[in-house]
C-alpha cells in the first residue's frame, strides 16, 4: 500500500467540516465519489468498529477507529475487508491499512487533510476521485447543501 495525501481549504468553521463530513446524507453524497453508494454502518465513537460499505457493489472496509478528537482528528485503521454489505470477509486489499482526517481551522477557515493508504492498483482512482470528493465536501460544508443528491 501506499499513503496518499490531500488537502483542501474550506471557508467554513471545523465543526461545520466535521458535520459535513460524517452526518450521513452528506457523508454519502461526497463518499460516493469515491465508490458509489458507500454509506457508515456504525457509531462514531473512539474505540468502536465502523464499516464502510458501498451499497451499489457490497463490497466494503471494516475499521477501528484508533483515534477520534471530534471536529479535529479521526484515525481509522483498516481490519476487514468485506463482501455482501459487510457480511462476509474478502481478500485483504485494505487491511492493515489507515486512512486519518485532520481539520485545522484560523480564521473560519479548515484546512481538510486526509491521508489513507492505498493498495497500488487503486492508485490512480484515488487520484482522481479524491480531489473531486474534497471539493464536494467543500461545496456541501461552505453552504452547497441544497445540491446534496
């Protein structure tokens, strides 16, 4: 795998970031730039297990979330993959792996910096639905959130 980086700078507070990024119509909205139809099942608790789950393939990610400073930082680690929305356990393409959310905010303005490790043969998709992710989330969290689909 390989740690990926991105960064985008929003024009709103970090609680209003935080919010976008994890209350569930907007998490869906911009995560499935990513993989269609990706939703949470799970609390966002420190501790707790999550998983992410595309509801369009089934296929999905099972995480520890190692770490969480609400409207600052989360830090999942990656311990399943899965199958038929979250039911069965796959090949290992993500597990082991991290994916970590900072927000630093000065002045009403978040910077977003995300880091997750990628397995090399999904690359190039992250490199280009990434940055189209974090531009939703920046739409959606600077007050775009009449678009949500």
């Amino acid at each position: 795998m390989k740690e990926m980086r991105f960064a985008v700078v929003i024009n709103a507070s970090k609680e209003k970031v935080w919010t976008t990024l994890w209350e569930d119509v907007t998490f869906r909205d911009w995560a499935g730039l990513i993989d269609e139809g990706t939703y949470i099942q799970g609390t966002m608790e420190e501790g707790n297990e999550i998983q992410f789950i595309s509801s369009v393939s089934g296929y999905g990610v099972t995480d520890m979330i190692e770490r969480l400073i609400p409207n600052e930082f989360v830090l999942f680690r990656h311990s399943a993959d899965t199958i038929e929305s979250g039911k069965k356990v796959r090949t290992n393409e993500w597990t082991g792996g991290s994916e970590s959310y900072t927000l630093i905010e000065e002045n009403g303005v978040t910077t977003l910096i995300v880091k997750t490790d990628v397995p090399a043969e999904q690359e190039e998709t992250f490199n280009v639905r990434f940055p189209q992710a974090l531009m939703r989330v920046k739409t959606l969290a600077e007050g775009g959130s009449e678009n949500v689909i």
